[in-house]
C-alpha cells in the first residue's frame, strides 16, 4: 500500500512539473557590481543594454527566459577600496555575478574562488573576442589562464606643455622632436627633471614636473624606465631590484634638489595637482590619456591640432641613456563570479564587449579601445582623435601584476617615494627601509634582487 | 513580587542595556580582535592558519636588546610619533588650554563668557570633514593659505606646515576641538565652588591669582584627573583629523592611523586585517597601561571611593 502512495506521488509529481516547466517563464536575475565612477558609467550601461538585447533574442526565438540585471553600485573612493569592498561581499556569501574591477585584483579574486575561469567561455566564443587587442589579455591573466575580460585600456604617460617650453625658448624643432629622443633612448629621467628645473628657474612654469599625490599605478612605468621588473611570471611572483630602487629613489631626490619637483608633493590634493597642470603653473605632469578632456576644456583648446600644439605626450624616458622608455597601461576588467549564472554573465559580458557599446564607453571617457576594428569606426576617427594618437603608445606598455599583493606592494615603493621626497631619508636608506618592509610584510611573496 | 525577584528585575532593567552595549561594542571586538591577531586574514577574509606572524611583522627577536627583541623602525616610529602626538596634544590642548579656557570665561560677564565658550565649541560642533576642509584651506603651503597670507602681512616668506611641521599642524587641529570638552567640564566646576569661599578670599586680601591658585584649582583637582585620564585614551585611537589633514603622511603615522591603513583606509595596501589587528591589540595594551598608570598618579581611588559620610 505505500508502495503504491509513493508510486502515484512521484507519478504525480513528476505528472506537474513536465506539464509545467515549458509554461513557466523562467527568470534570471544577474547581480552587476560596479562602482559609481564618472570615468565610467557605461561599464555597468552596456551590461544592462546586453541583457535587453539578450531578452529581444529570448522572446525572438520563443524561449521564456529573461534576464534582469541588478546593478549593485558601490560608492568606494577607488577601484582598490572597492576591490576589498568586493572581497568582503563574496566571502559573507554576496557574490556577484559579475564585476567591475581593476585588472591587477584578479589574483586576489582567483585566490578567494571568486573570479570563474573564462578560458572555455573565450574558446566556445571565439567570434566574439577574436579581434581584442591581445596585448590586452595579458592583463587578465592568472597563472596563464584568464579569469576576465578587458572592457576598457588607458595610457598613461608624461604630458608637456609645450607654451612653457616655447616661453623658455624652445624652438619648434625641439618640441617636436622630443618623444622621437625619448623613443631612442636619447632624452633620460634626469634630463626630464633638468628641463623642468630649467622651467622653473627662468621663470616660465612654478613648478617643474608633478606626479600623482598618493599611492597608485602611475610610479610603475618610472619603476620600469630603471629598470625594475616588478613581476616574475614564471614563479608568479613580485620582485624588486635593489639597485634599480635605489637608482629611481635617486633620481626623484634629484628632481626635488633642482627644484623641478615639488618636496611636498604627497601631501597634496589630488585637486592641487589636476590645479597645477592644467592652469598652466608646472610644465608636466605623470597621469593619463583620460585627462585629455578635462586639459580640452581647461587650456580651451577644440580640436586635435590645437590640442598637440598645446601639449606633447612622451613615455616615461629611459633611466639612463641608450635605455628603453615605459608607459603604463591599466585596464578595467569585467570579472565574471563563479556563481550558478556564470554562463549567462560571461555571455552579457561577451556582448557588452562589442565594437559598437565598447566604441561608446571608450570615446565619451576618453579610453583607448579594447578591440583592433574600433578605431576604423566612424564615431572614433570624429570622437576618439586622442585614443587614435595614444593606441601606438600601447607598444610600450607594461602592466600592473596581477597578483594579490599588488596593493601591498605599492603602498611600500610610495612610503619610500614619500621619504626621500620629504627629505625624511637619503636614497640609500630610504632603499634598505623599503626592502626590509618588503621582506616583512610581503615574506615569500616577492623576490629580492640586487 | 517579591524583594528577590524586583532585585533582579531592577539589576536588568538598570544594568542590562548597559551590560549589552558594554559586551557588544566592547567585549566583543576586543574578543574578535585578539583572535584575528593571531591569524593570517587578509583580503580574501579567510583563515588558514593560527600564526604569530603578524606580531613577527612588529618585533624581530633579537640577543641585544633589552627585552629580547627589537621593533621594526616603522612600528617604533608609529610609537614614538603616538608619545608626542597625546602628550603634546593632551598637555598643551585639552588640559593646559582648556583650563585657561575655563578660568578666563569664568572670570569675564557670563554673556561675555558664554560667547567665548560657544565660539571655542564651534570646532566640535561642526563636521570633521569641514572642519579638516577649513585646516587645509588655512595651511595651504601656497599664498593662498589663510596663515601665509597673515604671515605675508608682516613680510614673511609663505610656510608649509604640512611638510615642515605635521606634527605641530595636528596638535593644533586636535586641540582646537579636544579644548572644547575640557572648557565645558570645568566651567561647570569652577562655577559650583560655593561663593562664599571668594569672598572669604577676597576679604582676607587674596588678589585673582592667589584665589586661583588656593580655591580655584584645589577644587578642580578632580575633573583634571578625569579630563587627563579620559582624553588621553581618546588620543592614543584618535585618527580621524589626521588622516583627513595629512592623509597616510609618514610623518605622522600614528599608531592608530598605521592601524588604519593597514586594515581598511582606501588605496594605500590596506586589507592587512591581522596585522591592522596586531597593531591594535598592541595600542590596546598600551591604553590599558596609561589608564593604569594615570589612574594610580591621579589618585582616581580616591574619586571613586564611596563618600565617608553616608546619606539616607
């Protein structure tokens, strides 16, 4: 007799759910995080536009799912606080489906099981990501696999106003010749800080050169140009070259000595340094191509022509001559979660990651382009003159490691930067004091050279 | 109901919230605290191992020293920078200033008083982010600065306090508001000395500073203690000014702010959680034996102890 009752249930059962299942709609909620970021909105936007596109295709081809995306925005003060944020919502179970994050998070996002492993998703899509930059995915690469997708890439480089250089006396020839003698190795790191001295003391700029205030990216290509190689991929781990950081510990308290380098200049705002650069006060400035905006609109300049006539864009110069310069790229990445959805996310992320949508984000935030075909777009040779001039630069690209302690990493090169430019500590010991904090607080995670 | 059982029904009705708050915003963290410490937690807020690594970050262990180990030059710098940070701040602002504060407002027209004291509580009353906002304004190293520009007056060369003198900035930003407390408490006490004892004073031929000095501050020996005591514990975490004016500046990274930045401050390496914990249980030790010993100097047994005559 129980038999028989468990016999019709199961038959029951199995009776509703077969009747059931073609005519229940099934759908699916992917979560989005994303921080609130005006040099990005559309990050987050073309996700959301993939998911209606993606419905429109559902509906076309009479299946019932749809997707809805719940876009979690954070308001972190940047993409390392809001990489931790991210950390601290996966490990109380909140992962995300998918995230916006700065690419250099993704060991610490593959180490906490939260970034999925996309090489399945890249090969069975091939179409799709076929024309990226490769270059690119060097980026989102973790022990040789990748965990994301670019979805943005910058430049970051030195930027000169040409108007100081022409009131010191410069000649037209000089001017644009200068990223040709970077390029061969001939301009250096210290003949950089001599010219901007040479700004300052006849009176031409305030100051002569300023860098970023805090912690950040930016110090790695002026690393690079010593010759420090911050990562070793075989044994993915980081690694310093005491020599190579007691050279660019050198050469920064050569710039403050001159007077083209402002002593205090980690204290400042980042307002006072945007402030100093673009009302025409220093001569040069370390920071990105998405600053072309903000200097078009603060010099008043309306076209491209203007726009190099203002200002030259050279790399980080070599450390010594005959040496190679560096610039620095950082891309944001779309990491997809390891959740039960993350087909359908990786998908919304290979759509988002289109020439048209990704055309779009890139010339209204002035980033340079994910895919080779974007440049030919019309929308980029009228709007993204810039990324046009900047994409060759990629050549001389390095990238940030991407490995967990990146963060950590910086925040001990920047308090040597910070000592030796306050005057806190010589070049020498600000080098001993940073490689003891490295072997200390980094242990078996970074490799010491001499 | 019985006496018994309205004992306890009073015991948790009285103490029980203050129990609850005491072991949930006390106890508890302490607790967390001291476990994390001993952990490996960082970013990814997962635990593999029990470990004193984080205090090995801290101290070598070295013949030489005295105590058998060493502190890493950045732990003893935070150190030292904590000493000069509560002492200054404490010594000059929140004891000596608002002492002065409190005789002086004291001795003028209460409405005059009143002004003064409202004006020396504005700093507290306003939000720390404006108030940091107005600091930077004031020392902007450039001629806009408030302070050049008083100094251009007089013809001198603009100053940059933020690199030349940090720790002069943040005593003076600190106090300015650790003042106001100070003022409040013991104005309070100055004004419940009973009256006649000035007249008395007075009759006797006593001028200001012999009633200052023989009623006033005898009768203010209490609350200096407390004020002393209390705010020096308030300092030895306090960090909020200086980050907001100095931001991770090395040369006042503090204790607390080296905590800080270690754990969760944005963009400067932070998500070290066990070594931030590390730090912190370190500076609560140190707390706890400042209290001790300002509890044993201030005499705060004798404060504390029940009255000698008994009130029915």
């Amino acid at each position: 007799m129980k038999r028989t009752i468990l016999t019709a249930a199961t038959a029951a059962l199995l009776a509703t759910t077969a009747h059931v299942a073609p005519v229940a709609a099934e759908d699916v909620t992917v979560t989005l995080w994303s921080r609130a970021d005006r040099s990005g909105p559309l990050r987050a936007g073309n996700i959301m536009d993939a998911a209606e596109q993606l419905n429109r295709m559902f509906e076309a081809a009479g299946a019932d799912t749809r997707v809805t995306v719940e876009l979690i925005e954070t308001n972190a003060k940047g993409f390392d606080a809001d990489a931790l944020d991210l950390l601290k919502a996966h490990s109380v179970g909140e992962t995300p489906d998918i995230a916006v994050a700065a690419h250099e998070w993704i060991g610490s996002f593959v180490e906490a099981e939260f970034a999925a492993n996309l090489e399945e998703h890249i090969a069975a899509n091939e179409t799709m990501y076929a024309d990226i930059i490769p270059s690119l995915w060097n980026a989102v690469k973790y022990k040789g696999e990748r965990y994301g997708i670019p979805q943005d890439s910058e430049v970051r480089m030195f930027f000169v106003n040409n108007d100081i250089l022409r009131e010191m006396g410069k000649d037209e020839a000089f001017i644009s010749n200068l990223q040709g003698r970077v390029e061969a190795g001939e301009f250096t790191m210290y003949d950089w800080c001599d010219l901007a001295a040479e700004a300052v003391d006849s009176g031409a700029a305030e100051y002569g050169w300023v860098h970023r205030p805090n912690v950040g990216p930016d110090f790695q290509m002026a690393m690079a140009a010593f010759g420090i190689d911050i990562y070793n991929d075989e044994e993915a781990r980081l690694q310093i070259t005491r020599s190579g950081l007691q050279d660019y510990y050198e050469w920064l308290d050569y710039c403050v000595d001159n007077g083209s380098l402002p002593a205090d200049l980690t204290t400042w705002t980042w307002d006072s340094v945007h402030d100093a650069f673009r009302s025409g006060k220093a001569m040069g400035k370390f920071h990105g191509i998405w600053n072309v905006g903000a200097q078009m609109e603060a010099f008043d300049l309306s076209n491209a022509d203007a726009y190099f006539d203002k200002l030259t864009w050279i790399h980080a110069p070599a450390g010594e001559e005959g040496g190679e310069p560096k610039n620095l790229s950082h891309p944001i990445v779309y990491v997809v979660g390891d959740t039960e959805n993350k087909d359908i996310a990786a998908m919304l992320v290979a759509m988002a990651s289109q020439h048209v949508p990704n055309t779009k984000h890139a010339v209204t935030t002035n980033h340079t382009p994910i895919n080779y075909g974007q440049t030919a777009m019309p929308e980029f040779q009228d709007k993204g003159w810039a990324l046009i001039a900047g994409t060759p630069m990629l050549d001389y690209a390095e990238f940030m490691p991407n490995h967990a302690k990146i963060g950590q990493y910086n925040a001990i090169t920047f308090m040597g930067v910070q000592a030796v430019e306050t005057g806190e500590m010589s070049p020498e010991d600000a080098t001993a004091f940073v490689i003891e904090e490295m072997e200390i607080e980094l242990g078996d995670d970074v490799i010491i050279l001499d | 109901m019985s006496s018994a059982t309205r004992q306890a029904t009073n015991a948790l009705v009285f103490l029980g919230p203050a129990c609850l708050f005491l072991v949930a915003l006390l106890v508890i963290p302490i607790g967390v605290d001291l476990v994390v410490a001993f952990t490996d937690m960082s970013q990814t807020l997962t635990v593999d191992d029990l470990t004193t690594e984080q205090f090995r970050k801290i101290a070598t262990p070295s013949d030489e020293a005295l105590l058998g180990f060493e502190l890493r030059y950045s732990f003893y710098k935070a150190l030292m920078l904590t000493a000069v940070y509560v002492t200054c701040t404490l010594t000059i602002f929140n004891v000596g200033f608002a002492l002065v504060l409190a005789l002086t407002t004291t001795a003028l027209p209460d409405w005059l008083g009143g002004i003064y004291r409202a004006i020396w509580l504005l700093p507290r009353m306003s939000p720390s982010v404006v108030y940091a906002l107005l600091w930077l304004w004031s020392v902007d190293p450039t001629e806009r600065g408030l302070l050049n520009q008083v100094l251009g007056v007089f013809g001198i060369a603009p100053i940059n306090m933020k690199l030349d003198a940090p720790m002069v900035l943040i005593v003076f930003a600190n106090g300015f508001i650790g003042a106001s407390i100070g003022m409040l408490i013991l104005t309070s006490a100055i004004r419940s000395i009973p009256e006649h004892l000035f007249h008395a004073a007075r009759a006797d031929g006593a001028g200001s500073l012999s009633v200052v000095r023989h009623i006033v501050l005898p009768h203010l020996r209490w609350p200096l203690s407390y004020i002393t005591v209390f705010q020096a514990l308030a300092l030895l975490v306090s960090f909020e000014y200086i980050f907001l004016i100095m931001g991770p500046a090395r040369s006042t990274m503090t204790m607390a702010m080296l905590a800080y930045t270690k754990t969760l401050a944005p963009d400067i390496g932070s998500g070290q959680y066990a070594y931030g914990a590390a730090i912190t249980l370190i500076l609560i030790v140190v707390g706890v034996a400042v209290a001790l010993i300002l509890y044993r100097l201030a005499n705060m047994k004798a404060l504390l102890a029940r009255p000698r005559i008994e009130v029915h």
